[in-house]
C-alpha cells in the first residue's frame, strides 16, 4: 500500500479500516485524554505499536497529542469523520433500499 493518500477521506477511510484503530477510537470517545501508555495497555501493545498506529490516526486528522511534560495525552477529534459520514449518507438510500424490501419478503413470508 502506498503511503501517500491522495485526499483527507482516504487518510480516514485507511485509518477507519484496522480494527485496532477504530477501538482506539471507540476508547478516546469513552475516556478522553488518555495517555499513550494506557492506550497502548488496554490494547496490549508495546509503545512503538500503538505509536503507529496513533501517527495513522493523527496524520487522518482523527486524534490529537498534547504533551505535558514526559506525557502524551491523546483525544479524538470527529471531524474527518463527519465528512466520510456525508460521503456515505450519498448512499444510504441503496442500502435502505435493500432492507425495506427485506422487511416486505419477512412480512409476507409470516403472514403465510
């Protein structure tokens, strides 16, 4: 995979795709400010892993660092998000769609 990400959607869509850095994510919007140290340990990743993956999410522009002292405090910042959620809600109506048809062959199918 390259490393240069032609716009900021991909940069968030990339980092949106790994697991580990969507619970990353999940976890800075339940406890804000957490340390790298203690994002790293509730992952059960060594400091160089998760700076890894913490430089992903911050060059997607979804966390931001804050140093004080010897400390870095991490916390999310939603806004790349918002724009890959208005890029997708362009398709919402497939997938919508897709599931009222589904409710519609359910219904049919209990009511024989």
């Amino acid at each position: 995979m390259a490393k240069h990400m032609s716009s900021e959607m991909d940069r968030t869509f990339w980092a949106l795709a790994d697991p580990t850095r969507r619970g990353v994510l999940e976890r800075l919007a339940k406890d804000p400010g957490l340390s790298v140290s203690e994002l790293a340990r509730s992952f059960s990743l060594k400091l160089p892993g998760m700076t890894k993956h913490l430089d992903v999410l911050s060059d997607a522009g979804l966390i931001t660092r804050t140093k004080t002292g010897r400390t870095v405090a991490v916390s999310l910042a939603p806004a790349p998000m918002q724009e890959a959620m208005a890029w997708l809600s362009q398709y919402e109506r497939f997938w919508t769609v897709s599931l009222d048809r589904l409710v519609a062959l359910v219904e049919e199918d209990a009511a024989r």
